[in-house]
C-alpha cells in the first residue's frame, strides 16, 4: 500500500448562466476561469490537503513531502507529538527553526487550520528577500505534528494561507492499522539522529606523529 501522499485532479468547470446575454459576453471577454487545484491525500495518516495546480514533487516519503513551482515551494514534514508543554516546545522549535533559515523580521502567524487542535505559525523574510513561512498543525485525532514551511515571494501570502488551510483530517475514517507498524518520529528524535549522521560523516581525526 502507498504510504505516500497520491494526488487527485480536480478541475471546476465554470458555470455561467445564460439568462443574461450581456453578463455572459462580458465573462468570455474577460475570460473568466475557475483556478483548479491538486488535492493530495496522505492515506496512512487520514489527511488531505491542496496545492494549486502544476507543481513539481520533488520528495515523496512515508513522512514528508516536497513541492515547488517556479515562484514558491511547500514542504510537509510529520512528526509525533513530544511529551510536555505543547505550546512552549513548538513556539520554541519555530524560533529555532527560523533563526535557522537565517530569517529576519519575524512575527507569529494567526493562521487557524480547522478540524485540528491547534496550530502554531511564524512568518518573516529570508536572506534573499523572499517571504516564508512555518506552521504546525496539532491533530486533534492522532498523535502527530503537521509541520509545513513555505518559501514564498510576495504577493502570494493567500496562496500559502489557502493551501496551510486546506489541510483536513478524516476522523470518520476507520483506523488504518498499517499506520501503526509506520514509526514516526518525535522532532527531538529526529534532531538527535540527524547529529548522529553528522557525526559519523566527521573524517577520522589523524594522529600526528613527532620526530624523537
């Protein structure tokens, strides 16, 4: 079974009423569409989400996603909840996590994700000028932390918000035992093993030898 997120194409054809020939010349002039989205579900996890149309995946796997357009790129990262005060460990890892991007001008987001328990946001300027953004998104229903960043330019702060928000969990949904056998990692744990590969990618230290 593919524990990674599969797409759907949606496509919402216009629909235009013909009692009012003017209305429907002027919406041909303008050439008036309906955006279309791709919707992503994350099976093993009940979740789904949005995306506007035409990205490139760059990374698929049991735990984290990647796409990018030309001006934008999403990643989606799954963690399982760590023990403790929830909201004092993710505002920490978001500060951490932007001082680590390098990025300046920081403010706390006031993104609401419905359908979840919390949702805990940050948002600022990256070194090269560009906007971006980072979310966690606390489910309601299973222990897992829903950690979205987004790379933006400016003038698509409500594409970001729309596809943060389209987010959604399927709780009705009968439990997916497979899921249980998929180990998700706290982000300490995750922290930890990544430490650990850098430490093992350390040259061997040479020892130095001196003339008698």
């Amino acid at each position: 079974m593919n524990s990674s997120p599969s797409q759907v194409r949606r496509g919402g054809a216009v629909l235009m009423q013909c009692r009012l020939l003017a209305i429907l010349l002027m919406m041909v002039i303008l050439g008036t569409v309906d955006a279309s989205a791709t919707v992503y579900n994350w099976s093993r996890y009940d979740l789904s989400f949005e995306t506007p149309e035409d990205g490139f995946v760059t990374f698929n796997s049991p735990t984290r996603f990647e796409i990018q357009w030309e001006d934008m790129v999403m990643t989606v990262q799954l963690y399982s909840k760590d023990k403790g005060d929830e909201k004092k460990m993710l505002t920490e890892n978001l500060q951490r996590k932007a001082l680590g991007y390098s990025m300046y001008d920081l403010h706390d987001g006031k993104i609401k994700v419905k359908g979840f328990k919390k949702t805990y946001s940050i948002d600022g300027t990256m070194p090269d000028g560009s906007r971006a953004i980072i979310a966690d998104i606390v489910s309601k229903h299973q222990n897992l932390i829903i950690e979205v960043t987004v790379n933006y330019i400016y003038g698509n702060r409500e594409i970001v918000e729309d596809m943060i928000k389209s987010f959604a969990e399927n709780k009705k949904q009968q439990p997916n035992h497979e899921r249980k056998r998929q180990k998700v990692q706290t982000r300490q744990q995750a922290e930890q093993e990544k430490a650990k590969q850098q430490e093992q990618k350390k040259p061997a230290r040479k020892e130095k030898l001196y003339d008698a």
